[in-house]
C-alpha cells in the first residue's frame, strides 16, 4: 500500500487562504460593531432630545434657551446612565466612544409656540458647572395661608432638584437655605422676577431655618431667606434667587454671586365651562349634553359635578360619578327634562361656586317633550226638537278643549279644514308649556258641518280631533227652519172620487228634509164637505199645520118660481134717484107693451125676503114718471113728481129647507134666481157655489 501526505507547497497555500479568510471576517465584525454603537448613539441623542422638550414644556419656557445634558439629569427629566459614587456624580457617556456626554449642550428653540430641542454634539462644561452650582442654591417652597399666615404643605424640599413648583391656589413662600459649605454665609438674597428685582440684605437675626417655618406662624417680611409670592389669578413665572458669596481665605473658589431658579405657578381662577345641547327637538326622556371645560394656562382641569343645585355641588342631586377620569375635559351626559347647575373643579381645588363670585354653568333642558297631546271637539250647548233625528234646531256651541302642553308647547288649529293646518281656521295659534286652552265657537248657519281639530308639537308629534263622532258620524247637523206648509187650493173643489187631502198640501222644510205630511182626515169618500187639517213634520222633527175646506161638486136642487102677491098701490117716486127703467119680455102689470120699475120707497120688504117691484104703465118706457113725458093715469096734484096707481105682482126665490145628502137644511136663500117669473130658483145648501153652466155647486 502507499501511503502519501501534503507537500510543503500545499500547505503554505492553505495557511495563506485560511489567513485570507481570517482577515476578512475580522473586517466585516469591526464595521457591524461600530454601526451597532452608532445606532445607540442616536437613540440615546433622540432620548435626550425628547427630554429636553418635555422639560421645556413643564417649565413653560418663553425663550429659546441653551442646557447641557447635566441639567436634565440633575432636575430628573433624564435618566443617567449609572452613578458615580467615588466622584458623587451621575454619568452619562457616549457609547461609541465612552466619553461623558454631561457637558454637551441642547439648543431649546420655541417658535410659534412649537418646542424643538436639538442635540449639538457640542461640549459646554462651563454652563454645566454653572448648573451644578445651581442646586447648591438650595431653595424650598410651601403653600401659604395670607389670613392665617402659616405655612401649608410643602410644594419642594430644599433638597429637591427640580424646580419647576406644582400648581397651587394659595402664595408661595420662597425659603433660601444653602447647606453646602462656604455658601451658607450669604450676605444677601437677591430675587428676581423678569425685569423686578429685590435685594435683601442678611443678618444673623433675619434668617431663619426651614424647621423652625414648620413650626410657627410666620410674617415673611421678617425674613432675608424668605420671599412671598401671590397672584390675583394666575402666575406662571420663573424666579431667579441669587446669593452673595463674600470672598475670603477660605472660599476664594467659590465667591460672588451664586443663583438658583424657581418656577412659581399659582392658580386661583376656576376653570371654564361650556356646555352644548342637542339643540334638535326628541320625544326621548333624555336629551344629550356635552360638558366642555378648561383651566386656560392654569392647573388643569380636574372633574365637573352636575347636580340641581344653584348652591353648590354638595347639594343636590349629583348626575354624574366625578370620580370618572375626563378624556380631553369633555364629558358627554345625558339629562332629562330640568334644569341643571354645572361645577368644574381643577386640580388645585378652584371650583366655579358662588363662593369665588363665579356661579355654575347652567343647564336648562327644554326640548324634551314625551307628552302625547289630545284635544275634544263637543257640543256644550243647543237641543233637539227630535233627539233620535241627530238634527239640532238652535244655535249650537261647540266647545275645542286641548291637553296640557308639554315642554315644547305646541300649535293648535280648530276649523272646518279636514287637512292638517296650524293657522287661520276658527281660532289657531300656540299653547305654551304645561297650559292649555278651551276655545268656544258659536254655529248659527243651518247644514251640516265636520269641525276638525289638529295639534302640532315642535317634535313633529300630532293629534286630531274633530265632530265624526256627533251623531254616528254624520257630523254637526243644524236645521232651524221649521216647515211652511200650504194648500194649493182652499178651498178645493172635488170630483165624485176618493182624493187623499195630502195631495193638496205643499211642505217645504229646510236642509233636513221633509220627513211626513199628516191630514186629517186622511182622505175623502167621494161627496161630502170637509174640514181638513193637515200638519208637515220635518227631519228636524220641527212641524207646521194648515187647514183647508173640501167639498165634491152635486147638482143643486131648484124650485120654479110662483106668483106670490098681487095689489093695487099708489106710488110716489123721484125722478133722479129713486127710479130706474127696466124691460121685461113678458109685462105683467096691466101695460100693453112695456112698463117701467122703480124701487119702492118707504115700504118694509116682506117677510119672506122677497124684493118688492114696481112696475108702472106709461105711454113712452124711457122716462121714468115725471119731466115733459108723463105715464097716462091720474098724477095731479104731484107737481114734479109723477104719482100713479098700479098693480104690483111681486115674483121671487123663498127661503128652501130640506135634505141634501142625509143633511137637514133650513131657511136657506137661493143661490141663483131668475127674474122672470118662469125663472127657477138654485140652492147650494152645503156652501157651494152656483156654476151657471153646468147647473151645479162647486167648492
């Protein structure tokens, strides 16, 4: 077997490659670590820069300003990276190359009211010392009570590096207390607030310790090391304090001026309300409300109490849970129909109460309205002839009666308008919460009549009322027309049929209609005379009478006439009036031709009724006796009147009695005579009227 291994050359050409091979991963590791490093690098910048704005903002910084990174350590807005006890100081160092990042500065710029902060990169260790010896300007603060003059709770320790005061409503008391070496033996205490400054000048006698504050009442005008602070309502400010430092042999390091600032912020003004309702009309029970607040530039919002007091947020009942935490100070309640008093409160315990002079918001929830509205439509006056008939007679009144109104009120309408309408109308208008109306309408024209009520909230919610229901819901029905009633003919004259009397009767009622026509007797039996009353009731049950006669026609009975006197009598009579002429066809009295009648004078007629006639012969029948022509016979001895004896013969009807149709008559005249004495004599016994044509009484 042969067994062979590597040359020499093999070898050498392997540890040269693996050599290559060694050299370029170590290059690749070196770039990977410095970019990792330079990574961390920005984001601790990036940290840093963030902190700085946060402090800008919690400072409420005005200008654009210059810090190193010691001060956002020193007054805790950063975070060191680990502390130092040999050298007693925080570090902070650079990751790419472990340097002390302390001294490097961060440009603070404030433009439009935007906070930009920006890492320079540059060193400032001057600033930076400066900042260090700030906090061995030792200052604490307290809340003070001006009336009672002691001190509250404390707002900084003197130990407390941050000087940016949380937010009170009392003053502030200011206490300087160094405990360095070499700077307790201050001489004076300069405080400045912008362009005001006040120099106290500093004994023995005129300091005092921060324990002997928490013990008594203090006046701080006493104090050198004491400084008050009070607003009438609201103070952000920045105090500088500066102590002077005197040289001598043993702090001839430390000397001069030495300051510490102090940002002082003091809220006394309650916060703000506003308050927006859901301005639309709902029949819901509750209405939505936003509750906006703000405390301005002060502390801050806090909580609101909604309740029903006017006196105060204890009162009351509360609506809301105050202990619920506000998102962007803004709370969203619902609240039903009533009245409400809003109380916000800040974080330093400013309320809005009559206390402080400024009252709670107020609420007034009004458009909410659950109300349903009805109204009535009824008859409160007139009557009926005929109940059951639904027709009224009178004037009727109508009485529009609505609900109580709710809230929102609502409008009316009440007419003869069967379409919603809210104006015009009877009587329209608006009803205003928790009223009502009662509205009444007097109908005097005959018809008949829908009335219609219509209510109307402002929530869209409606009611109707109107008059269906009056009379089965024929509506308002008024006739107050009685009827007129009359016979076509009176009296009326009749055939020898039956005839119904109601047939001769004309009824005319109003817009109720005629309803029955009633006579009495109902009809006739062919002859007779009748005495009818007839009565037209109308719809209304209003009625009216009239009566009428009506007779059948018959053929009257006659009798012929006779002579009834005869004698002889001497006659005196008046040419001018007492006498007249009248031809007879057939003279009967002793005349050959013709005879003149005159009227008799001064005798009574006879017993019978009979008329009495003269008849006198004479030779010319025109002329009467008397003048230039007289009647043949003896008239001497008359002068101007003519005197003459004649023969009288008196014809005429007596008085008939009888029985007409199973009726007994007595003494009754005739109706028709003839003159002649041939002439018959007709009677018309039930009063009738003579008809000379058919020889019949009429009625």
């Amino acid at each position: 077997m042969n067994k062979k291994g590597f040359t020499l050359v093999e070898l050498l050409g392997t540890m040269v490659i693996l050599g290559i091979i060694i050299a370029l991963a170590s290059g690749v590791y070196t770039r990977v670590y410095e970019n990792q490093k330079e990574h961390t690098y920005q984001n601790k910048v990036s940290t840093i820069e963030v902190a700085a704005e946060k402090w800008a903002e919690e400072t409420n910084l005005s200008r654009t300003t210059t810090i190193t990174v010691k001060r956002l350590v020193a007054e805790s807005f950063y975070q060191a990276d680990e502390y130092d006890e040999d050298a007693s100081i925080m570090v902070v160092n650079d990751p790419r190359d472990d340097t002390s990042l302390l001294c490097n500065t961060i440009d603070v710029v404030i433009e439009d009211g935007v906070v930009k902060a920006n890492f320079t990169g540059e060193k400032d260790c001057n600033l930076s010392d400066k900042e260090e010896e700030r906090a061995k300007v030792k200052i604490a603060a307290y809340e003070y009570d001006l009336v009672t003059k002691k001190v509250l709770r404390a707002l900084k320790d003197r130990d407390e590096i941050n000087t940016l005061l949380p937010w009170t409503r009392y003053a502030v008391l200011l206490v300087v207390e160094p405990t360095e070496e070499g700077y307790k033996d201050y001489t004076r205490v300069i405080y400045t607030n912008g362009a005001y400054s006040e120099t106290k000048e500093v004994e023995e006698y005129n300091k005092i310790s921060i324990n002997d504050i928490k013990k008594e009442n203090i006046d701080p005008t006493n104090y050198a090391n004491t400084y008050l602070v009070d607003t009438e309502v609201l103070l952000n400010t920045e105090y500088n304090i500066a102590i002077d430092l005197p040289k001598t042999s043993e702090n001839d390091k430390i000397y001069g001026l030495k300051s510490n600032d102090v940002t002082v912020r003091i809220d006394k003004e309650a916060p703000s309300i506003t308050t927006l309702v859901d301005g639309s009309y709902t029949t819901s029970s509750k209405k939505n409300v936003t509750i906006k607040g703000s405390d301005g530039s002060g502390s801050g919002l806090k909580t609101f109490y909604v309740t029903t007091s006017p006196n105060g947020y204890k009162e009351g009942e509360l609506m809301n849970d105050p202990s619920n935490p506000l998102i962007d100070n803004i709370l969203e309640i619902e609240l039903g129909l009533g009245t409400y008093y809003v109380y916000a409160e800040d974080n330093v315990g400013n309320i809005n109460d009559n206390n402080n002079g400024k009252g709670p918001e107020k609420i007034e929830i009004i458009n909410i309205d659950d109300t349903v509205p009805s109204c009535v439509i009824s008859v409160t006056g007139g009557s009926m002839q005929d109940p059951s008939s639904g027709w009224y007679t009178t004037n009727v009144e109508l009485t529009f009666r609505t609900s109580v109104a709710g809230a929102t009120g609502y409008n009316y309408y009440f007419g003869t308008s069967s379409s919603p309408v809210y104006s015009g109308g009877i009587y329209s208008g608006y009803v205003k919460e928790k009223e009502s109306i009662t509205k009444t309408y007097i109908v005097t024209s005959n018809g008949t009549q829908q009335y219609y009520g219509y209510i109307k909230t402002p929530l869209g919610v409606t009611a109707k009322c109107d008059t269906t229901g009056i009379n089965g819901g024929k509506g308002l029905r008024i006739d107050k027309d009685p009827p007129r009633i009359s016979a076509k003919e009176d009296p009326k004259t009749l055939g020898d049929e039956d005839y119904k009397f109601v047939d001769n009767i004309t009824a005319i009622c109003g817009v109720s209609g005629l309803k029955t026509v009633v006579c009495v007797p109902p009809e006739s039996k062919k002859t007779g005379v009748y005495d009818v009353s007839c009565t037209a009731t109308c719809n209304n049950g209003l009625s009216a009478s009239t009566s009428f006669k009506a007779m059948h026609s018959y053929d009257a009975p006659y009798k012929q006439t006779v002579k009834t006197g005869e004698k002889t009598v001497n006659y005196r009579c008046s040419f001018t009036d007492e006498c007249w002429e009248t031809s007879f066809p057939n003279p009967d009295a002793g005349c050959s031709s013709a005879a003149t009648k005159c009227k008799m004078t001064g005798d009574s007629c006879p017993s019978d009724g009979r008329e009495q006639w003269k008849w006198y012969c004479c030779t010319d029948p025109d002329i009467c006796p008397g003048g230039n022509n007289h009647c043949s016979g003896d008239y001497g001895g008359c002068g101007d009147d003519c005197c003459k004896s004649a023969k009288e013969v008196t014809y005429g009807c007596p008085k008939w009695s009888g029985t007409l149709d199973g009726v007994s008559y007595t003494g009754i005249s005739a109706s028709k005579s003839s003159s002649s004495k041939n002439g018959t004599c007709y009677y018309c016994p039930k009063g009738g009227t003579f008809n000379s044509s058919d020889k019949k009484c009429h009625f």
